[in-house]
C-alpha cells in the first residue's frame, strides 16, 4: 500500500473528506459509488465498478432485468438462444 501523507479526521457523524486530488486521481466523480473493504487492521475504499453476474468482468456491463451482465456473456446468451 502507498502512503499519500494526507491526513483527515473523523467528524462527529463519522464522515471523512476524500481529497480532491485523490477523486481526481481515481476518477471518482459526485454521487459515484465507494465500496468499503476490511483488510486486516486498513479500511480500503474502491470505486464501484460493476461486474457481470456470469463471468465476473467488468468490460461493457450494463443491467439486464436487475442484473449485470457483460457483452461477451450478452454475445454467448443470445447465440444460445438462436440455436435453440
């Protein structure tokens, strides 16, 4: 992991500021999505990228009836289909 040497405190509901250059860095734009993880003793934040619910990529996924699902996972359903 990579120290920045930026350094926040919590606010008294628990909230933190992400630094602009960060957001900017990791190309998190207002109202985007943040996943939080534990890893041991770190918080890890990410950016929500979602991910097909066959494969697990996340090139080209789009939401199918409340579901993600990728273009090459959409390529093979649909070639399936027409070979029935």
């Amino acid at each position: 992991m990579k120290s920045t040497g930026i350094v926040r405190k919590v606010d008294e509901l628990g909230r933190i500021v992400l630094p602009i250059e960060l957001r900017r860095t990791l190309n998190i734009e207002l109202k985007d999505p943040v996943e939080i993880y534990v890893d041991g003793q770190n918080i890890v934040l990410r950016k929500h990228e979602p991910t097909c619910v066959f494969c697990g990529g996340s090139r080209k996924v789009i939401a199918f009836k409340g579901r993600n699902v990728c273009a090459a996972c959409r390529a093979e359903l649909s070639a399936a289909v027409n070979a029935e």
